[in-house]
C-alpha cells in the first residue's frame, strides 16, 4: 500500500470514528448561525427589506436543523436498520450462493433424523428416487426391513418394473464379520436390558440373514433378485439408485440411523457406487434369485443346498414362520406410526 492510500485510509478511519461528533458540531455551528441571522435582522438597524432576509434565512436554518435532528431521531434509525437487514439478507444469500457452487459435489440433498420406522420426508424421496430408477442396490448387514419393503412392494407397480435389484448381505459363514457387527451394534445400545453374549449375537445375526435369505426365495417369482455375500465390516448402510442414493453411518442403535441423500452428481454417490461394484465384484458368493440359469436359485431344493453350503441347520418352515413373524413386527410398527401397507416407504 502505498503513502497516499495509507493517508486516505486513515482519514477515512478518522472521521468514521468521529462521525458523530462531527454531526453535532455542524448542528451546533448551524443553530448558532441561524440564531445570529435571525437577531441580526430582527435588531440591527438594517434596510426593511434585508432584515427580513436576514431573519427568513437564520429562521431557515434553524428549521433545516430542527428537521433534521427529527429525522436522525426518529426515521434515519428505521431506515438503517431496515438497510442493514437488507444488506445483511444480501451477504447471507451471496455467501450461501458461493458456498453452495463450491461444496455442491460434496453436500447432501436431504438429511433425515434417526427414527424407529421411516418418516414422511424419507418415504416421500425414497418414492422420488425409486419410480425414477432401473435399479435398487443396497448394503447392509442382514437387510431385514429390505426384505420387507420389497415384499410389500411386489405388487406395486414401481418395483415390479425395476430391471436389477441387488442386495449385499453380511456372509453367515464369516464369523469375524459377524462378531464385528454384533460388537457394534451392542456398544451403540443404550438400554438396561440384560445383553446377548456375543455368541448369543452372532448366532442371532446369522439367523436374520437366514430368514431374509428365505423372504427373498419365495419373492423370485415376482421379484427376481441378486443377492452378493460380503465380508465388510459395518461402517455403513447404502440403498442406492439411478438418481441418487441414501447414506446411513452406523452411530446409534436405532432401527433407521440418521440418513443423508445425494444426488448422483456428487463425489460420495460415485465413491459409494464405486464400493458398491467392488463389493459385488468381490462377494465371497453371489446368489440368484428366480434366475433361469444354472446358478439361479428357483425351487425349494436349490435354495435348500445353498442353505446347506452356507452352514445353516434351521429348516425351511421354521425360517418362513420366523419371516412371518418379523413382518409382523415390521407392520405393527408401521400402524403405530400412522404408515399405510399400500404406501411407498
């Protein structure tokens, strides 16, 4: 900076400072003016005509003074802080503006609070997002309440018409994994309840994979499946589509964790489609539900060897009664909740 525009800097900082002041000073020095003009032709022996130009000018000044202490008093306060609010409105819509270009590719689109079934503003995006999309994908751990949704959601129209649905479901074979998400799961839990041991956990882990194992089976029909069988640990929870995705972290107990949604033109949507294809690409066993090919499980006694293979000794009516009662449980939540069976959620 330069010695000029210093000096002009600090004039300018001076009078701001002493701005006020100032402004009494010009009123004082105006009031006395006009005072003195007024006397001046109203006791000086001066021409008739002077006099009265004298006294109409000092008598100007003082009403000129009058006003304006009326108008700083009572209406230039108004206007500044009107002006302010205004400015401040300005600065706050520039700078969200600026912050919105900038952080877009990384902001999620909604945020919907942690909850023990789904919300209003959940089930609505959900529904904006699924009748907009060819594909379903999610990741989980035993995708209970997914398994219910598609189960109510066979017979909409908007499911049915889904080209791929692809599950990732925690392998019941993976026995560290599995003490992983039990161990999680626990240390979130805030009850008095006595606890599971974390065999206990495990074992009833692997049994809710088992039975939405056996959901998806009697679903083929209607809604073909994919299911991948990872290894993951449980950082997170995905269900993703062609125009976006919902992104739960798993940070408390609740049935319906805290859930961001992004659009697919944000940097987490391509991160988390990227993890999603290397999980899929990677699964420890990838298993196809009402396919027509050689893998596909399409009757009661392949999906009876791939129970078998993955180590479960639970019978096949014993997994359906199991189902039936969690979809109960599932749809007496949703009653309490106010949430109608035929609804989107």
């Amino acid at each position: 900076m330069t010695t000029s525009a210093s000096g002009a800097a600090d004039g300018v900082r001076i009078f701001a400072k002493y701005a006020r002041l100032w402004a009494v000073v010009v009123m004082l020095a105006s009031t006395v003016v006009g005072v003195l003009l007024t006397l001046w032709g109203v006791f000086f022996d001066l021409d008739k005509d002077l006099s009265t130009a004298l006294a109409a000018i000092g008598e100007s000044v003082i009403a000129s003074v009058l006003v304006y202490v009326m108008v700083s008093l009572f209406l230039d306060p108004v206007r500044q802080r009107l002006q302010a609010q205004e400015l401040a409105g300005y600065a706050i819509g520039v700078a969200h503006s600026q912050f919105q270009e900038r952080f877009e590719a990384s902001l999620p689109s909604g945020v919907f609070e942690s909850a023990d079934v789904p919300k209003l503003a959940f089930r609505e995006a959900f529904e904006t997002l699924l009748v907009s999309s060819t594909r379903y994908d999610s990741k989980g751990s035993a995708a209970e309440f997914a398994t219910f949704r598609l189960a109510l959601g066979s017979r909409k129209r908007a499911f049915r018409r889904l080209d791929q649905i692809r599950l990732c479901i925690l392998d019941p074979r993976a026995e560290e994994c599995l003490r992983a998400h039990v161990s999680m799961r626990q240390r979130e839990e805030n009850n008095t309840e006595p606890r599971q041991t974390i065999e206990q956990g495990i074992e009833a882990l692997r049994q809710r994979v088992f039975v939405s194992l056996a959901a998806l089976h009697d679903l083929r029909t209607s809604l073909p499946t994919h299911v991948y069988l990872h290894r993951d640990l449980p950082f997170f929870r995905c269900e993703m589509f062609d125009g976006g995705m919902f992104l739960t972290y798993n940070l408390d107990a609740t049935e319906y964790p805290e859930n961001l949604q992004f659009s697919s033109r944000t940097r987490p949507y391509r991160a988390y489609h990227t993890s999603l294809d290397m999980t899929r690409r990677f699964a420890a066993k990838e298993i196809r539900f009402g396919s027509d090919s050689a893998l596909g499980v399409d009757s009661d006694e392949r999906f009876l060897d791939l129970l078998a293979e993955l180590g479960c000794r639970t019978p096949l009516e014993e997994l359906r009664t199991a189902r039936d009662e969690r979809f109960r449980r599932f749809r007496a939540q949703l009653r309490e909740a106010g949430i109608d069976e035929g609804d989107i959620f």
